[in-house]
C-alpha cells in the first residue's frame, strides 16, 4: 500500500495517560510538543473501535493525517485493516475530506472524522 511516503513500522508506546508517543512522531510529548485532536468513529469504525463514538488524542505536533492512521491502527488492531486502507476509510479533517493520498499536519483542536462506505437502499 502506498501512502506517498516511505513504508514505515509504527511502534507507539503507552503512558500511564494512554497518551501515544510515536517514534516516528517527535517522542517527547511535554505541553510544547504535543497537542490534542479529537477523533469521530461512524458506523463499522464505532463498533471496531470498541463502540467509541468520539476520542480525545494526545499526539506530537508533527503528526499528520497518515501518521493518524498508523496510531489508530496501533491502538485499535479490529480497525487496522480498514484504516490503512485509503479506499475503504474516508478521513475529514474540520469537516473537509482528506483525499486519498494526501497528507495533511494536524494542528491542536482539529477534529478528524473516520468514515466507512455507506451502503444502503
């Protein structure tokens, strides 16, 4: 899967907050360096997400949207497949989609909206 840049293996750690830190992300995460982004989960990406319908997420001033996705993969592995997967999960970002391949940095207070396929009839 090409994401336009370079393969990369995430290896987040947890602190005692659940707050992530990203190696490839900055790793100190004092106030300066860190900032918070809030998260929607919608329809199969609720219910892989442990029925979240919304999180607060604590990540380096140098994630963007793709890293964002690495993390979420990470922290909820039954979401993994279909987060990686640019065709299968729309982001919007403040309400703004995302598209496929793009990547853009997130800034504090952004809210950031994981939205799968919508089927019906």
């Amino acid at each position: 899967i090409k994401y336009g840049r370079e393969k990369r293996t995430p290896s987040p750690n947890f602190d005692t907050n659940h707050s992530i830190r990203n190696s490839w992300c900055k790793k100190a995460m004092s106030s300066n360096d860190s900032i918070l982004v809030k998260v929607l989960f919608f329809a199969s990406a609720r219910e892989a997400a442990d029925n979240l319908s919304s999180l607060d997420l604590q990540v380096s001033t140098s994630c963007d949207t793709t890293q964002l996705r690495m993390i979420l993969a990470k922290k909820y592995p039954r979401l993994a497949a279909t987060v990686m997967d640019e065709e299968s999960l729309t982001l919007a970002l403040n309400e703004e989609y995302v598209l496929s391949g793009q990547i853009l940095p997130l800034k504090a207070g952004d809210t950031v909206a994981l939205i799968p396929p919508i089927s019906g009839g």
